[in-house]
C-alpha cells in the first residue's frame, strides 16, 4: 500500500509494537512506521462507530493518528519520530472518554 523512498535512511531502530518487535528505517515518524511496516496500518478505533482510523494528514492537523507512545496516551504519531526501545500502541478509548482535548 505505501512505498517508502529510497533515500530514507539505511540505519534501523527496533521499536515495540502493539507487544511485538518491529524493525523501522530510523528517522521516520511513529505514523509512517505504523502505515508502510504494520500489517494492519492503522492507530486507534473510532470512538463514536468503533471503525479501525488510520494517519491521514501527516502533517499535525487531523490527529487520526492518536497513539499510545511510551506509556503516554493521545499522541501525534506523525510528529514523533522512531527512537529505539520505544514502546507504541493503538489508542485505546474507554467509555465516555472523548480524545483527551
Ligand atoms: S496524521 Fe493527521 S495529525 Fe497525525
């Protein structure tokens, strides 16, 4: 589905997704690993329909790419780039809770 470019670099991080160990190009925001290396490619549910959402803007305006980033909820996977041991989940929405804001 995506394509990463070829002048990304050749250095990697490991980072922890979703539980699991998953090797990214280093540099590369949290929401760019989750849409070209994850094989589900989205970050959280929709709190309203429970629909799988997905990084759409990338740029910091659409915050559909809300994820768990080191223990620390509702974060713009888009604007933090991969550092190794980092741990990252889906955005996970109790009931009543809207997205934090
Ligand atoms: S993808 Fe839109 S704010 Fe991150």
């Amino acid at each position: 589905m995506y394509k990463q470019h070829a002048h990304i670099s050749s250095r990697h991080v490991c980072i922890e997704y979703e539980g699991e160990p998953m090797t990214v190009p280093a540099g590369i925001s949290v929401a760019a690993a989750v849409l070209g290396h994850a094989a589900d490619h989205h970050c959280r549910s929709s709190v309203i329909s429970g629909e799988n959402r997905a990084p759409y803007c990338l740029i910091g305006v659409c915050h559909e790419c809300l994820m768990e980033i080191d223990g620390k909820p509702y974060q713009q996977a888009c604007l933090i780039t991969v550092q190794e041991g980092m741990t990252v989940r889906k955005q996970q929405f109790k009931g009543g809770e809207t997205n934090g804001q």
